[in-house]
C-alpha cells in the first residue's frame, strides 16, 4: 500500500513539473533575431552605414528599411509602398536612408511593422534590470516586450506567442537586410 501511495506522489508530482515546464520554457525564450541583429549591425559598423534597405523578394510593393544607431537601436520597418518604382530609384543609388523616410512617411499603414530594437541586439522577451525594452508596433497594435504583459492586458501565453511570431518576423527582415549589406 505504502508503495502505491509513493508512485502516485511520483506520478503527481511528475505531472506536475510537466505542467510547470512549457511556462518555464515560455519566460526563457530565446530571441532568434538576436544573431541576426548581430550580424547585420557588424556590416553596417564595418560599411560605416547608418541606414540599409532592401525589396521584400516575395512582393513588388513590399521594402524593409533600418536606420542604425550604433551600439544603441535598430529601427526597422517593413511596410508596402504605393508607388514602388520610386523607391526601386532609390535601391539603385543605394539611398537606404531616404528609403526609410519614406516608408516612414508615406507607405500604406495597415501594412507596416515597425520594430525598436534598443540595444540593437536581437528584441528581447523581458528586459534586464535597468536596461530599455524592445517595441513591436503595427496600426492596430503595440506591445511593449518588457516582461509586463499585465500592463497590456495580455496572458503570459498571448505575450510569448506574440514575441515568438514578431521575434520570427524581425530575424526575417533581419536576414533580408544582411544579405543587402553583404552586396
């Protein structure tokens, strides 16, 4: 009896570290865009660039753009453009940074993403202790990735599932970008 009392215990608490473990997982994801970010921020130190865009291959209308402040942020946007043969010009001259403005200014909102990556450094799950937090903002929504998703009226899930999706996007647009700079 005392030995079947001990196995269910086992199985109980077995169950219960099984339960525990996908939200540990979940709270120490680890950013995919972080590499990404690395590499790319290494040609654009060794370019001496401060800005980089390229043409999404998939779309005709579709840009990513970056503006690079060294060893503080990435700000990248991808969005579609109304009228892409302006900006293929631009891509010809290698005008990266007009290239930004404008979709800065005049691309189609509902089709930017827009990305702060403070520290330029990959966008991060939660922020360290007295560091700033990465942003993710689209026309719809903004979530801040400081490890609050209280504040923004989120579940720990729906926080994590954004980051992964959004992470995944970034190191997308991330590598579209290096493969620009590596030109």
């Amino acid at each position: 009896m005392k030995r079947k009392a001990a196995c269910a215990r086992g199985l109980l608490l077995g169950g219960l570290v099984a339960l525990a473990a996908p939200a540990a997982v979940a709270t120490a994801q680890e950013s995919s865009s972080a590499s990404v970010a690395k590499e790319l921020t290494a040609l654009l130190d060794k370019g001496k660039l401060d800005a980089i865009a390229t043409k999404e291959a998939a779309e005709k209308d579709r840009y990513i753009a970056a503006l690079y402040y060294p060893g503080m942020q990435l700000l990248v946007m991808e969005a579609r453009y109304p009228v892409p043969v302006l900006l293929d010009e631009k891509l010809l001259k290698k005008d990266h940074r007009e290239i930004y403005l404008d979709l800065n200014g005049a691309s189609l909102p509902e089709s930017r993403l827009f990305i702060v990556d403070l520290g330029a450094n990959g966008i991060q799950a939660k922020r360290e202790e007295n560091r700033p937090y990465d942003i993710y903002e689209t026309k719809a929504k903004r979530v801040q990735f400081d490890g609050d998703w209280k504040t923004q009226r989120m579940t720990e899930e729906e926080y994590m599932r954004v980051f992964a999706e959004v992470d995944g996007a970034y190191a997308r647009m991330l590598t579209a970008l290096v493969l620009q700079a590596r030109k």
